[in-house]
C-alpha cells in the first residue's frame, strides 16, 4: 500500500451497529439483522403484524439509495474480500485500481468495509476522486472504512444490490469469497438475460480466477449450461491500464449505439413527416 498523502483514517472506535439513521453500540446492538428476521420462515407468527412495516421499511431503503445516489457521476463498483489484508498483492492492485478509476473520471462505489473494499476506496479518495460506501448491517458488524466520502447503511441485501448496478458503468471483482461471488454472478446473469446492457465485468488477480474460468469453460459451456459467448463477457486482467480501458471504452461504444438510434428515429420521424406532408398537397 502507498504512504498516506494526506489525511489518515481513524481507528475502529469501538464495536457498533448502523440501522439507518440509528447508531447501536454495546449492549444495544441485537443478536440478528433485519435481512434475518424477514426471511427466517421460524418467525412465521409475527408476519401479519410485522410485514407491513418491513415493507415501508424497505422501501425507504430505495428511496434513500436513489435520492443520495441520483446525481453520482459515471462510476464503477469494486467488489473483493474484507478478509484481505493491507499489504496482500490484491490490496495493492485495488488501491492503484481506485487511483486510476478516479483519474479516469469514475466515482469508486464498494460495501464500505474492510480489506478489498477499503484499499479501493483509498486509492480513490487519495487520487482526488468521489469514495462511496454502500454498508450492510452484519451479526459480525465490519463498519464504514474512513475512506469513504459519501455512505450509506443498509439493512437489506436486495436494497444494497440494486443501488451496485444501478450507478454503476461497470463491476470490477477482485479476489474475494461467497459475497464477491454473489456479486460477480448476479452482474454477470443481469447482462446474459439482457436486464443490462453493456456492463463490463472486469476479474483482477489472474491466478486466484483462472481456476474459476476454466470450470465455466470445460464444464458449464462444455456441458452447454452456457454458451461460448457467454465466456466474454468477462474481462480477466492483472493490468489496471487494461482494465480502466475496457470500461471507457465498453462505456464509449454505448453512448455510440444510443447515438445511432437517436438519429436513427430521428430520420424516420422527418420522413414520416415529409411523407404526411406530401400526401396533404396531393389531397
């Protein structure tokens, strides 16, 4: 990791719990999540009394992620392991990572914690760029990283997810466990199914992949679960120059397509309207 060139994160100031815009510590901190009691089914009895409000409660969740993250400029999610540790090699990457995304104009959007995500962060916040942090409620609460510049706490995973695509231009996924995973998989089902169009997957850390990659291609496309093109949809790189690359231009060749059809109906448009003019003369 590269020396501060500015401001240093303050340490962990004690054990404590985000719910909104409640903050829990010690003693106040419940033993289960909110993500917990909606889908644990031994908690059938309180439904008719309880959902209702969940429901709200949900749904100012959304309302909170579109109405702070509406105006972010072009951004990118980061997606690794909160279990890396500071001077790991993909801690190393993700910190250059966020520097170059933040030169190239991107804000950095990661779960806020630890590991990965904080190294991310950093090298963003550090290179002048906007670090945001979208936080979980977790049985083993992690916290906001002092990297962050702009977070939000969420209790709900499905809420949390929406707003990782929905602002961003593209995913980047480094080396990371059953959450990492999660993410990669979803992003990469939204694209195949056509739910997002465009969206660069890009892997860093080509050894810790490569495994995963080969079994897509030898088993699942091998066994036609998927389809060969669907193998590229994944950009694997070690290069963070490549990968930054990959998204400004996966990102440029859109804005062309939706040029092109713009003009496209534009054209039809004043022919229909040349047309409906002529046949007016005629009559």
């Amino acid at each position: 990791m590269s020396e501060s060139s500015g401001r240093e994160p303050a340490r962990d100031p004690g054990r404590e719990r985000h719910r909104g815009a409640v903050t829990l510590r010690r003693g106040a901190i419940p033993n289960s999540t909110a993500d917990q009691r909606l889908l644990d089914s031994r908690g059938r009895g309180d439904w008719k009394t309880r959902d209702a409000w969940r429901a709200l409660r949900i749904l100012s969740e959304f309302v909170e992620g579109f109405d702070t993250l509406a105006d972010l400029p072009p951004a990118v999610s980061v997606f690794g392991s909160a279990r890396s540790k500071p001077d790991s090699a993909e801690c190393r990457l993700a910190e250059e990572l966020g520097g170059a995304l933040a030169r190239a104009g991107y804000a950095v959007i990661t779960g806020g914690g630890p590991g990965v995500m904080e190294a991310a962060n950093r090298g963003a916040s550090e290179a002048g760029g906007l670090s945001v942090g979208l936080g979980i409620e977790l049985p083993f609460e992690q916290g906001l990283n002092e990297w962050v510049d702009l977070a939000i706490d969420f209790r709900y995973f499905f809420a949390r997810k929406t707003m990782f695509v929905k602002y961003a231009q593209a995913f980047v996924v480094l080396p990371g466990g059953f959450g990492t995973m999660d993410e990669l998989f979803e992003a990469l089902t939204l694209v195949q199914t056509g739910k997002v169009t465009r969206f660069p997957v890009v892997l860093m850390g080509v050894d810790y992949w490569r495994g995963l990659l080969d079994w897509l291609r030898d088993t699942m496309a091998a066994a036609g679960k998927i389809g060969p093109i669907d193998l590229e949809l994944i950009c694997l790189t070690d290069d963070v120059n490549a990968a930054v690359r990959h998204i400004v231009e996966a990102e440029a060749a859109l804005s062309a397509e939706q040029e092109a059809v713009r003009e496209d109906v534009v054209a039809r448009t004043e022919a229909d309207q040349r047309a409906a003019a002529d046949e007016g003369r005629e009559g």
